[in-house]
C-alpha cells in the first residue's frame, strides 16, 4: 500500500527495512498503524457488503406485494444487514481509529501486545467468511434478526450455527483488542500524561474497552446456549422443557445494551477532537466529559429490559428500567452542551471533518430524542416493535457512529496518508450523506408511529408512499457512499502533501509527528507539560 | 414583528389539528382510555424535545454562523465553568421527573388486568392467531383467524396486480374470523404461543403483549366505541410473520349476544363441517404458502419431476410425512387443529397434481 511506501520515502534511516513487503508484511505485521489500516479497509468492505443488503431490503419494501424476494429470504437480509454492520463495519472501523491513533496520541511506538494485535485482526475475515458463507449453505442464513431470540433461532438451518460461530470469533478478536488497549492506555503513556490529560479520544477507548471486556464473554454465552439447544439436547430456551425464552432476551440485552454504547463511545470521542480543533478553542469541560463518558458506560448495564418492556415484566421492573433509561438522557445531554460550549466564541471553519461533526451533533440528538420517547414505557409498548425504532436506531448509528467514522477519516488521512483529501469531494460526500440519510430515516418515524411494524416483507396499503421515499432515499445514500470510497483511494493514491499540523487548531500529540508518521511513532517519549 | 409572530401562530395552529389526527403522522386515534393516556404522553414528551431541540439547536446554528473565522471571530479560550455544568446537568434531571410522572401513572394502570369482564386466550402460531374466549359472555367460543388476504395478490407483480392490490381496502391487515367483542367492557387478553415468540398489537387500543411459548402473559382493554380496529403481529416469528394481522371487532351489547349465539350454533354444526374442506381448500390455506413457492425444500405443487419419486413411495408413506412432519415440514404443515382426514385429502391433492 501506499501509505506504507511513503514511511519508508519520508525516512531514510528506517533501520526496519528487512521487514517484509507485500502480502506478508500485511499478514505478518505487528505494526499498530498497519494494523490500523487493516481494520479500516476490512470495515470498509464490510459496510458495503451490508448496505447491498439494505438495498435489497429496501428494494423489496419499494412498493407493497413481494416482487423479489421470499419472505423467508428477506428476514435473512434484515438479519445479515445487522450482524454485518454492527460486527463487520463499525466495530472493526473503531477498532482501526484505536489502533492508528491511540500509541501516537499517547506518545508510544505501538500498543502494548503488538502479536496479539496482529492476531485480534486476522480472526476477523475467517469470521466474515464464515457469516456469508451461511448464505449459501441449506436453510440460508440465519433470519431470526441480529437480536436471534429463542426459540425462532433453535429452530433455523445450518446458517444459524455458522452464523454462531464467527459471533465467537468475533468475541474473541475484540475481547484481545480491548485487553491490548487497556494495557497500552494504563501503562505506555509518555511522561507527564496523567489520565486526565489524556485526549477524550483515548479516554472514551479506554472505557468502551472495559465494556466489550465485560459484555461479549455473555454474547458468547447467550449464542452457546442457543447452539447447545439447537444440538445437544439441552433446554435453556425451550419451555417444554423446563427453560425459558425470555431468559435469552435478558442474556443477550445484558450484552446488547452496552455493546451499543461500545458503538457509539468511540463516536463521541472522535468528535471531542475534532470539534475543539476546528473551532481553535479546547474542550469545553473536560472533567465533565470524562466523568460523563464514566456514567454512560456504568449507567448502560442497568437498563438492558427497556428492549423488553413487551414481554410481560412486572410494573416494577418497567418502572425501573424507565428511570434509569431516562436518566441515560443526563450525561448524554452534558456531552452535547458541552460540544457546543466548545463551539461557542470560537473561531470555527467548515472543512469536511467539521461539517460530519456538526451534522453528527445534529442528527444523533435527535436519535437520542427519539431513544427518550421510546424510554418512556407506556409510549414504548406502542412503538416497540415497529420502523420507529428502526428509525431511532438507524439515527444513532448512521448519523451517529457512521459520521463520527467519517468525520475521524477525513480528520486524520492527511496525517496516516501525507496527502491532503479532495476537500470538493469531502464536502459532497458529506451533503449528500446528511441529505439523503434523512430521506431514508426521518419518515420511518412516522411509519412506526402509523403502526408499521418491524422485519416485514410486504405492509398494509397505508405505509406505502412513505416507504418509497425511504427506498429512494437508501440508494441515494449508498451511492453517496462511493464518493467516500474514491476520495479515499485517491488521497492514499496522491493528492496535496500534507503538512505536520494541517488543522490550525489541532493540538494532541500525533499532529508532532511528520505526515505520514514514522514506522514506530515515538521511538523516545515525548515530554508531556 | 408582532404581525410575524401573529402569523406563525396561525400557521402553527393551522397545523395543530393535522397533527392530532393524522394517522399517517401520529400514533393512531386512541380508541381506549389507556391508549388517549399513551397519545398524550407522547404528544407531550415530543413537545418537550422539540422545544429543547430548538433552543439548544438554536444556540449552536448561531454560533455555526457569528462565530466562524470567516466571520472574523477570534476564538476566545475559556474551556470550563463547574456553575454552567451543574445547572446543565439538574435542569434536564427535573425535566425528566416532569416525564415520568405521568408515565408511571400509565405503566400502573396498564399492569392492572383485575376483575375483567370477560377473558379470551390470543396464541400465537406459525402463522396465525388462535382465540378462546375463556370466561364471561362467549365462553366456550374457540376459532383461529388467519389472514384473508390472497397470496396471489401479494405475489402478483403484474401492471393488474399492483390495481387489484391498491383497490384492497384492508390489504394484508384482513382476517377470516375477526375477534368479536362487546364495547365498554374490560377484556383480559391473555397471550401465549405455540412454537416461537409472537406479539399481540393493536394499535389503536394501545396494547401490545409479546406471546411466549410455554408462558402465559395478560394485557386489557376497553373499546370506546363500536368498529373494527386491525393490528399485526409484533415480534419476528419466521418467513410469515408479516401476514398474519389482528382484527378486532367492537360491537355494542347486544349485537354481541347474538354473534355469541350464532358461534355456539356453528360449532355444533362445524363438526360435521369439518369433513367439507376438500384437499383443494386445505391446500390454499395452509400447505401453498411452502408448496406454491417451494421454500424450505417444499416440493413444488405440480413439479412432476420433484413429485415422481415421492409419489413411488406411496399414498401411505406421504400421508405420515405430512402428519408426523418431515425435515423442515412441521407435522400436518403447522395446522395441528386440522382433522387427519384433511390432511391425507390435501395431501391427494398434492399427489394428483404431480403426477
């Protein structure tokens, strides 16, 4: 890759030249920034992957009857759409930023277990492998949703094991990722930085690591189970026997609620860079941020049952888990007002990592919005279910964690690349993103409150003309998409050369470095004031 | 300026009244008391987000536009205030108080399914509903309600497909046997299931209770006034889950008495009945929706090729595959309330056509 090339170019006396070049160096390597850039380029691929799945889904609900697909067909679509995206883009996307950006924002040379690295990394194509390939095996893939309660998922073909199978694999490579980042963040920074001056960016890494350490060991549980059901005669899930069903919706919410926020942790800490350099003015309220960031993560282990309010929990428990849901809305809330005290007296340019900031801002609070309205119970039970909470999820995720990714890429390419991005082609890409993306979602809201519900084919009469905006508003975005993927090549390909600090207002360690940085960022220390 | 204000008042207000009973916009109308309380939560709790949306988006497209280096603004460098965070962190801690008090009062009575008037069992099946009405007026009364809907019509992608499909009124969201029930009166629903996870909703009562095999959940409702009010099904339950709707009928008193009768005298009748649904009308409701398409391996109803080997069998090995079930046909194709006798004459049907 070029970006490799240009190390090697931009510093002459790189004693590590006998390491080796082309498809081993990329196999073998236990380098942080190639790593880095392996994870990117697997998420990249994967995303699209998954968006050609929602293309589908959306070709399908283009107009009421089914014109191409099967029903049964269609539930893998929406199943593989979400076990491809949230496992095979986003995660593995800000698990690329954490390897590319933390050693040199702490001012280390590499992280912590640089082999383990490598290997947290390579488990994941033999798992996407493994997730696709359950297409074509009989049954298909699984199609229980990426949530495969029980019993519907003891009940699916061979697809659903595959389907489980890399779910572990893909435990595993974050579980190893998430140790190595802790490891790296507690005991590798240069001298002078305390925890409290590290960059948010490390901070928010460094506690969305101890949730994937506390909450994929229960997938892997929750999916064992499932698997043990399915083939060794046991009865976790089945009630004839003894077990239980809704037991799994607690196990897999007792993951699925943080790992969220594992999904979105990383988001705020991309934009807490990128909004106080862009506005040439520091943080506003650093502590609170920590400690706000804190409360999120611990306050996301006690809500999981908001997903269940349905299932016939005593009043009790909808009660509880309604106020602590609610409270959620507290330091979210601070981390916004606090973005935009950064803001505020400020002296703010709009260069495309700025605009996906903004529009991050924007879009993913009124997701959090839309999270409160579905916090409240009485409310829940009617929305539960239905396109509003495809709806709401879609705006934190996509507006959310996808324009936090996007925001973090264009931010930091000219310094892992050495050359500038097309800043035209940025901007397009962002306006026709944020454009189109609430074409596709904002009138789910609507369906949702309608009555339409979830992870159907084919919808009663009325939903119609809103679900056709929504299709047209899905293939305008995913071909939006492709304006990211030819900016992106050509800025690795060439482009402007970079400056050490293209951003005026930029001041974390890494911007010390050259653009492109050396092979091992900091081979002595830094003094931290 | 005050004439500005006066017409964005009117605006707003003209808007009011879309707002309030647009279906396509809003939650449905409200046809029970527990489902107004819901309505006017969410209208309030979306009240209060916009008005924070508002402000708070206010205040950051303002500093987006005066605060900008082309603008000329310096960047001043103050970078915290322990006074501004606390007061941002109570002032949304009291909003939410101010939500959750009402809501607490609707999750309470919500929960509170005593001394109902009458008692019907919802189980959810692969893919319909099944209704016993258990205690008060209909006790006794027992049927499954299945969608009504043609699967030629869902499937036909011709230019009169699309008409015929546009000119259904209740497309996908009509039943054979709707639930009867009176007006005014409390009925406990109490939900389970057969097989997966389903979820009994309807929308304009405000109620959606999740069926769990093995499990048995309740809800409550009580209808305003006399209609017919549609609802889906609302937890993933496999390929069919989107076609197998809730339509409920509300009809006053003593309406109700007579449907109850007419049901009592049908069931007596419905045993001998039961042996006029000849193989072809077995076929059409319940073995087309694998066999028309061949999903899950089903053979193909007419696939001599796929039917030739099968047949070679014999009429007696195929009439156990189909009521014991094989691979992933489940036994009598998922209806279990079918008599033998059905089954083996669907299954003829089947082997005629394949031959």
């Amino acid at each position: 890759m070029d970006a490799a090339h240009a190390h090697d170019h931009a510093h002459g006396h790189d004693d590590h030249a006998h390491h080796p070049s082309g498809l081993m160096r990329w196999i073998t390597t236990t380098n942080h920034k190639d790593i880095g850039t392996l994870y990117l380029i697997f998420a990249c691929t994967m995303f699209f992957v998954g968006g050609v799945l929602a293309l589908g889904i959306r070709a399908e609900l283009f107009q009421p009857g089914l014109q191409f697909w099967r029903p049964d067909f269609f539930n893998e679509l929406t199943t593989m759409h979400g076990l491809i995206m949230v496992f095979g883009a986003i995660m593995p996307a800000f698990v690329g930023f954490a390897n590319w950006q933390i050693p040199m924002m702490i001012g280390a040379p590499d992280m912590a277990f640089a082999r383990m690295n490598n290997w947290s990394f390579w488990l994941l194509p033999p798992a996407a492998t493994l997730l696709v390939a359950s297409f074509f095996v009989p049954g298909g893939a699984p199609a229980a949703g990426w949530t495969i309660y029980a019993p519907l998922s003891t009940q699916m073909g061979p697809g659903m094991d595959l389907g489980i199978f890399a779910l572990h694999i893909m435990g595993a490579s974050s579980i190893m990722g998430s140790i190595n980042i802790i490891t790296t963040i507690l005991n590798m920074r240069a001298p002078g930085m305390t925890m409290m001056k590290m960059p948010l960016f490390v901070w928010t890494w460094l506690i969305t690591a101890y949730l994937l350490i506390a909450v994929m060991p229960v997938l892997a549980g929750a999916v064992t189970m499932v698997l043990t059901d399915r083939h060794f005669g046991t009865n976790f899930f089945n009630a004839a026997g003894g077990g239980d069903p809704v037991m799994f919706q607690h196990i897999f919410w007792f993951f699925g609620h943080p790992e969220v926020y594992i999904m979105i942790l990383p988001a705020f800490g991309i934009i807490s860079q990128v909004i106080p350099a862009f506005a040439r003015k520091p943080l506003f309220g650093y502590s609170s941020m920590v400690y706000a960031t804190a409360s999120i993560a611990i306050l996301s282990f006690i809500v999981w049952a908001h997903h269940m309010f349905t299932v016939g929990m005593p009043a009790a428990g909808q009660l509880f888990f309604m106020y602590a849901t609610m409270l959620i809305a507290v330091p979210t809330g601070v981390k916004v007002f606090n973005w935009i005290a950064t803001m505020w007296k400020g002296s703010m340019t709009f260069e495309t990592p700025m605009l996906f900031a903004c529009g991050f801002i924007f879009v993913f609070s009124m997701g959090g919005f839309t999270g409160l309205i579905l916090a409240i119970t009485p409310v829940d039970i009617q929305l539960q279910d239905t396109y509003y909470v495809v709806a709401h999820f879609h705006y934190v995720l996509v507006a959310g964690s996808l324009f936090a990714i996007f925001a973090g890429t264009y931010f930091w390419i000219p310094k892992w690349t050495g050359h500038m991005y097309d800043e035209t082609l940025g901007k397009w890409h962002f306006w026709l993103s944020m454009i189109f993306f609430n074409v596709t979602f904002f009138p789910m809201h609507f369906l949702g409150l309608a009555g339409m519900p979830r992870r159907i084919p084919d919808y009663a009469l009325q939903f119609a003309d809103f679900n056709m905006v929504a299709s047209i508003g899905a293939f305008g975005f995913g071909l939006s998409q492709l304006l990211f993927v030819i900016g992106v090549y050509k800025c690795i390909k060439g482009g402007e050369k970079a400056a050490q600090k293209p951003w005026e207002g930029a001041d974390t360690l890494e911007w010390t470095l050259p653009s492109p940085p050396p092979y091992h960022s900091f081979e002595t220390p830094p003094t931290v004031k | 300026m005050i004439s500005q204000w006066a017409r964005f008042w009117v605006a707003v207000a003209a808007f009011a009244p879309a707002l309030a009973s647009a279906d396509r916009y809003n939650l449905q109308t409200p046809q029970t008391p527990i489902a107004r309380e819901i309505y006017d939560l969410h209208t309030l709790i979306l009240l209060i987000c916009c008005v924070i949306f508002v402000v708070v988006f206010g205040t950051m497209t303002y500093a987006i536009i005066k605060h900008r280096k082309a603008a000329g603004h310096k960047a001043e460098q103050f970078h915290e205030n322990t006074t501004v965070e606390i007061v941002w962190t109570i002032i949304p801690f009291i909003i939410l108080i101010g939500m959750a008090y009402p809501a607490t009062k609707t999750v309470i009575q919500m929960k509170d399914t005593s001394s109902p008037d009458m008692t019907i069992k919802a189980t959810g099946y692969q893919w319909k509903w099944g209704y016993d009405y258990l205690t008060g007026e209909g006790q006794g009364i027992s049927f499954f309600s299945s969608l009504a809907t043609p699967r030629e019509l869902i499937t036909d992608n011709s230019a009169e497909g699309h008409k015929k499909r546009e000119a259904q009124a209740h497309y996908l969201l009509e039943v054979d046997n709707p639930v009867v029930v009176p007006v005014g009166k409390k009925i406990r629903i109490i939900t389970t299931a057969n097989d997966v996870i389903h979820s009994w909703w309807v929308p304009a009562f405000g109620v959606k209770q999740d069926a769990i095999p093995g499990f048995v959940r309740d809800t409550w409702f009580k209808v305003d006034k006399p209609g017919i009010y549609r609802g889906q099904c609302a937890e993933l339950c496999g390929k069919e889950h989107g076609f197998m709707p809730i339509v409920v009928e509300a009809v006053e008193a003593g309406k109700y008495t007579q449907w109850v009768s007419e049901q009592n005298k049908k069931a007596l009748t419905n045993v001998a009945a039961a042996g006029a649904l000849d193989g072809k009308g077995v076929y059409d409701k319940v073995c087309v929706a694998c066999h028309g398409t061949g999903a899950a391996g089903a053979p193909k109803f007419g696939d001599k090729a796929a039917w030739g080997p099968r047949i070679k069998q014999g009429q007696d090995t195929l009439y156990q595959h189909a009521l014991k079930g094989i691979r992933a046909m489940p036994p009598k194709g998922g209806a279990p309330d079918l008599p033998d006798a059905q089954i083996k004459a669907a299954v003829d049907y089947l082997m005629a056509a394949g031959k």
